[in-house]
C-alpha cells in the first residue's frame, strides 16, 4: 500500500519550562487541514470540523501506525 498521507507542521515542539516538560509538535493532513495529528499519550488524529461527539476519528501508539490508519481509512473513503 502506498503512503498517500502527507502531513505538515503547524506547531513546533516547545519546552515548557523547568518541570513541565515539553508540549508536542502538532501536524496536520495535507489537503485535509481539519484534521490534526498530534501526540498526547498516543498518537491521534482529531476532526476539527465535527463540532459534536467525539473529534478523535483514530487513535494508536506509534506515529506510523496511526499513519497507516489513516491510509487505509483514505483508501477506504473514510476521510473527508
């Protein structure tokens, strides 16, 4: 199966001070910028154009999984 996904940056990573740690890098689909992918625990990807429910559309503990996912939900027409 071919990567048909492309993500770009719109948050660089940022540290948060001295006991906080860092906050994540946020990216987004190419073409498809309503949906984010970022890390919080996991990886998931949230649909920001659903303003009711839940937003996280696919979730999984390794950025390429999670990229892979959203291929197959691609290729499946999932994604809007």
């Amino acid at each position: 199966m071919e990567n048909q996904i492309r993500l770009t940056k719109t948050r660089e990573t940022t540290w948060c001070g001295n006991g906080m740690g860092t906050d994540s890098a946020e990216w987004v689909i190419k073409g498809r910028e309503h949906i984010a992918v970022l890390e919080t625990n996991e990886w998931i990807a949230r649909d920001d154009s659903i303003t009711d429910g839940s937003r996280v559309i696919a979730r999984a503990c390794y950025k390429r999984d999670l990229i892979k996912k959203l291929n197959q939900m691609l290729q499946a027409g999932e994604l809007s």
